[in-house]
C-alpha cells in the first residue's frame, strides 16, 4: 500500500467521551444508593464498557484517499469514477445533507462534525450521483481528490 494522499479517522470528539462519563457516574449514584454495592460496581463497568466500545466503533471510520481508491468507511470506489470534488461549510453541508439532498446519494456523516464533501460519481453504473463525506478538513480532502483526479 502506497502513502495515502488523505487518511483521517472521524474519532468522536472528547465532549462525547466526558458526557458519557458524567452520565455513567449519574447511573452510579442511582444504582449504589438502591442495591448492593458489588452488583452497582460490575454493572457500572458494564455500562462504561459497553459506552466505549460504542464510542471507538462508532469513530473508527476512516475515510482514505489511496492506491487508486477513495474508501470511505466500508465504501469504496475507484478515482478513475471521480469527478469534482467541492468542500462545502457548515451551511452548505446542511443543505446538500437536508433540503438539497438527493436520496440516491451516499452519505457519510457525522453528526459532530459539521463540514463535509462533497464528491461527484463519473460511473454510469453507479445509481449515486455524489457522495457526500464528513470531514474535519474539508479543504485537504477536496484537494487530494482533484489532486489525484487530475481536477476533473
């Protein structure tokens, strides 16, 4: 595997981490007040565990420009089918995901993160038109695209 020209993990942001712990320790003082207190520790630790684990898969996805490949979490297409590659702001990206949506699109989106791109399909077996890509470097993703597309 060659050197991407873009990788980034859409890991959720570290408020999500502490909110779930606050909540975790809320559930805490609920459950040793009204039961044993070994019976509250294991399932507290249940409970944080089964927190993380939601967390890292939900952030494991990765989108990946490489080998010939823009991979988007499981997705993945060839950027010979690319075409133009628009990084949109936090408005836009809520119109494109919203109002101006095309439900045959394919989303990957994060409700943390509130740019995107967007990716046009050049694949006329593709039923897509677009495919549009959380990001927390709009600008950087869009330009590996056209840099790898030749700008189409």
């Amino acid at each position: 595997m060659s050197t991407p020209a873009y990788d980034e993990r859409l890991s959720v942001p570290l408020r999500w981490w502490v909110q779930g712990v606050m909540f975790e320790a809320t559930l805490w003082i609920a459950m040793i007040v009204s039961m044993p207190a070994t019976l509250a520790w294991g399932l507290t630790a249940a409970i944080l565990a089964l927190l993380a684990l939601a967390f890292t898969a939900y952030g494991s996805a990765r989108i990946t420009v490489a080998d010939g490949q823009l991979r988007a979490g499981r997705a993945r297409i060839e950027t010979s089918f690319l075409g133009a590659a628009t990084a949109l702001d936090a408005e836009a990206t809520r119109r494109v995901a919203g109002r101006d949506a095309d439900v045959r699109a394919f989303l990957m989106l994060r409700p943390y993160l509130s740019r995107a791109v967007r990716v046009e399909i050049d694949d006329p077996a593709d039923p897509a038109p677009y495919w549009l890509l959380s990001t927390r470097h709009p600008e950087r993703l869009a330009a590996a695209l056209t840099q790898v597309t030749g700008g189409r």
